[in-house]
C-alpha cells in the first residue's frame, strides 16, 4: 500500500481516508465540524458527537466516542472496538490533533507487524503503585525486593480497585480472574522492571514516560506524521500572515532554526507556530533511540519549510508577472506612458494620427518593436 512506502514514514490521513471510501472530501474539515458541531458551549456532548458521528464517513473508521476524565491523554483509540476515548478536559483544538493522531493509528496497517511494547496507561499504574508502596518495595539500599509478576498483579489490582465501579462489585474469584487475563497483555515484562528500575533511581514521571512513548515502535509513523501536519507548508503560511511577518524574514528565520536545532535548543519560536509539535520535536531530539527518526524530523521540518518557500517564489513570480500588464509611468524626460484605457479606445481599423498607426502595428507585430524581431 502507498503508505508503507510514504515519504519518511508519514501517513498522509487526507489521500488515505478519501481513496478507502472512495470520496473526495476534506479529512481535516470533517474532523473539525465533527468535534465542533457536537460542542455544548465549551464542553463536548458525546451524545450529539455520535449522533453527529453516524452522519460522517468517518463512521467508517470509528464506531463510537466515549468520554474519558484521565489527566494524560487527550485520545485513546481501542482497535478491537474501534471506540475512541476523548478527554473531557482537554480543548477543542487540541482534541482535533488527538483524534487525527489516533485516526492515523486506525489505518495504520504496520501497527500489526511492529514489535511489543509498553504502553503509557501501563507506565500509569507502575508509577501510582511505585509511589504508593515504595517503602516495601525496596530495600535500604534501593533494590526492588518484590518478583516482577507480583509487581504486576498488585498494581493492575490497585488501578482496577480505584477506577472501575464493576470490579469493586466483583467477586473475590472475579477480581483475580480479571487481573490476571489485564496482566496477560504485557508482553514486554523487561521495560516494565526498567520503569519500577528508573522509578527506584528517582528519575521523574515525565521524563521516563517521554521516554517510552517517544521510542513506541507503534508511534514512529504517526509522530512523524504530526510534525509533518502541525508544521505544514500551509502552517507555515498561517502563522507567518497571520502574525504579519515578512515572507523573506520567516523563511530567514526558519533556515536558522532548522540549521541550529538539537535537543538543547530554545524552542520558543517553534512553540509559537505548533506548541504541541514542538514537545513532539523536543522529545525525539532528548529521548529517541532511532537517529533514523530524528533524521527524518529534520528532513521534514526542511522539506515543508522548502515547499512554503516554493510557494512564496511562485507567489513572487506571479507578482512579477501580473507586474508586466501594468502600464507603468516613465520617469526623465520621456513623455508619459499611454494609459491601459487609451490603449483599449484605440480603433486599429481605423487609426488616427502617426503614433495611432505605429502603435497598431506594433500590436499586429505582437507587442514588439522592430528593433526586437
């Protein structure tokens, strides 16, 4: 399929989406008037959403939404339902990122073959059990004391104890047959003793889990294909006009940026354009493991950044032509220029006086003098 051989790894959601249904429709238009259409003053009505969801080609791709109250996560796609978690906290411009991030997930079909890793609603529970429990967890020189598979047992009972009323109803026996078919999912046990590792080290929550969801074999395509979105040649365009900003000294400024950037830069600027690309960029350049993955962050940032200046030059070149049909006054002594109106008056079938009849047949001549050939 043309996406596994996309430019960097990208998935381009638009040629995607509308050659699977066969439409030609704008992918990014239909996600914003899905989630905005459905807002109740500033706060999502998942009722309307759905409602709302079963009139859109997007139905294709998403059975239904679902309100989630996590702190973390702004989307949450789950591929067997094809329901998707939307955060009741987050903005809505931000909530439109999250569901085009977890749509490119969607029609991802890599994501099959990918390797095992581990998730951040799991780095979740090892962080809360890790910081209720520390004391027995270690030992007084810092080692964790406790086997893996208990770990495991004990912090997906405690996450399932605190948020779902139906286990808290469960029986004893239930209770222990669903934590252990949640624990069955973990295939990769050696980065979850990493995790509770770093958690024993004092490394901070952010950092490790930056860490993990950055290195996500399942993330690779999809976060380079939000940078390619969020910093677009059209994004580009938008924030330049938008902020009235010289298209030469933009494109100056960019050429600066991309040319001096790593994973101690000042990200201030890139901030303005695309405050969550610019984490996302930040992050690869601190954590990734892949220097093909940051590789590509360069040549896509360069190639959209080399499309917008494209579209300045053409935009330049189209002035310079719309430039030659203006009838432009001479300056010295030269008399002044005929104006586009007199130049249309004049009858070349019957012109008047020397000047009428030279002009018509420079025009026959096409415009040009004799001198010119």
């Amino acid at each position: 399929m043309w996406y596994r051989f996309a430019a960097y790894g990208t998935i381009n959601l638009q040629k995607y989406i509308s050659e699977k249904l066969n439409e030609d429709f704008d992918v990014d238009a239909e996600i914003s008037n899905l989630l905005i259409s459905s807002l109740d003053g500033k706060k999502l009505d998942f009722d309307l959403l759905n409602e709302n969801l079963s009139k859109s080609p997007l139905k294709n791709f998403i059975n239904e939404f679902l309100p989630s109250y996590s702190i973390g996560r702004k989307a949450q796609i789950n591929f067997n339902t094809k329901t998707i978690l939307l955060s009741v906290r987050s903005p809505i411009q931000e909530l439109i990122q999250s569901l085009k991030h977890e749509l490119r997930h969607a029609v991802d079909k890599g994501r099959l073959f990918r390797p095992n890793w581990i998730n951040r609603n799991r780095i979740d529970q090892a962080t809360n059990y890790f910081s209720k429990f520390k004391n027995k967890l270690l030992d007084q020189d810092g080692n964790i004391v406790y086997d893996i598979d208990r770990m495991i047992f004990e912090m997906i009972y405690l996450d399932m104890i605190n948020n779902d009323e139906n286990f808290k109803k469960s029986s004893e026996e239930e209770q222990i047959e669903k934590v252990a078919k949640d624990a069955s999912k973990i295939k990769r046990k050696d980065l979850l003793i990493d995790v509770f590792k770093s958690l024993a080290a004092g490394e901070k929550y952010n950092n490790i889990q930056d860490k993990y969801y950055i290195n996500d074999p399942l993330e690779y395509v999809t976060h380079l294909s939000d940078i390619d979105n969020l910093f677009s040649p059209q994004a580009l365009s938008d924030f330049a006009h938008n902020n009235n900003i010289d298209d030469e000294i933009f494109i100056n400024m960019m050429k600066d940026i991309i040319s001096k950037l790593n994973a101690n830069s000042d990200f201030s600027i890139l901030k303005y354009i695309s405050s969550d690309g610019a984490d996302l960029i930040e992050g690869i350049l601190q954590h990734s493991e892949n220097p093909q993955m940051i590789r590509n962050v360069y040549k896509i940032l360069s190639e959209n950044l080399q499309k917008y200046i494209s579209q300045y030059a053409y935009s330049t070149d189209q002035l310079k032509e719309a430039k030659k049909g203006y009838n432009a006054p001479r300056t010295g002594k030269k008399k002044k220029r005929w104006s586009v109106k007199y130049k249309k008056s004049i009858d070349c079938s019957n012109p008047k006086g020397f000047s009428q009849i030279n002009y018509c047949k420079r025009k026959r001549r096409g415009g040009n003098y004799k001198t010119e050939g």
